[in-house]
C-alpha cells in the first residue's frame, strides 16, 4: 500500500489528538489541563519533589513541567517553597484542593481509557498494549526496529 506509513502516522496523531481533546474536555471541570494528571500523579505518590524529579518521572523536558507547575500554581492545586536543606532548589506540594483530586482524576482518565477500548476485546487490547510498547521500543533504539526480536504478541 502506498503511503502506508503516512497512514500510520496520521491515524496516531490523530488518535492521540482526540484522547488529549477529550481528557482536556472531562478534566476541565476539576481545574485541571490535559498533561497535568501526571503531574499530580506523581505528587499523589510523593509530596514535595523538585520540578527536575517530577520531569524525570514522567518522561518530559522539565521546562514542560516548570510551566505546568507555573500554571497549577495559578489555579490553587500545587504551592512552591524552597528546599530547606539546598536554597538553590524548589520544591512542589500539593495544596489541599490538589491533594483532594486524587479521588476524582484517576476515575476520569480510567473512564476515558475505558471508553476509547470500548470496542475492542481483552485479547485486542493485550495486543494493542504489546504493539504500541514494541513500537516504543523500536524508537528508542532508533533503528527502525531492525534489531528488535521478531516475535508474536502474547
């Protein structure tokens, strides 16, 4: 098929673009922007890390996460304080009205995931899983997957 992989990369853009639309659709009732539940997820697990250990742990360039900070400060879910033991650093915590959302934003994003697999059956989605991390793999070693084990989905 010509124009196969173009069809492959238009489809997970496109993809990608409508679960980000949509989390930001069902988020925005709670204060919160697409990108940001990460953010909280990883305060949720624990308080207090500086925006560099928060980037690491979510896979994003800090200045990302240094404006998604910036933002959530804005709107009352996380505070900034300085580290007491190194001024030069900061550190992020949650706010009350942040901390309160770890009973509301995991019910969100399972709900979403939940009806974006409605269609497919358990073993699709255990498939599904398995290609995407394949792929994933096969960008990291940058080589076109050339490298990669050639094996079945489980």
């Amino acid at each position: 098929m010509h124009g196969g992989e173009d069809v492959f990369l238009s489809r997970i853009a496109l993809v990608s673009r409508r679960l980000k639309s949509e989390a930001q659709r069902r988020l925005a009732r709670h204060g919160v922007h697409s990108g940001q539940q990460f953010v909280l997820g990883r305060l949720w697990e624990r308080d207090g890390l500086t925006p560099g250990e928060i980037a690491a742990a979510i896979n994003v360039e800090a200045p990302t996460v240094t404006r998604a900070i910036q933002r959530m400060v804005g709107s009352g879910l996380l505070r900034v304080a300085g580290d007491q033991r190194d001024g030069r650093r900061v550190r992020v915590w949650l706010t009350p009205r942040g901390d309160q959302l770890r009973n509301v934003v995991p019910a969100i994003t399972r709900g979403l995931e939940e009806d974006a697999l409605a269609l497919l059956s358990e073993q699709e989605r255990k498939t599904l899983d398995s290609l995407l991390e394949r792929i994933g793999k096969a960008l990291d070693h940058g080589d076109n997957g050339e490298n990669l084990p050639d094996e079945e989905p489980d």
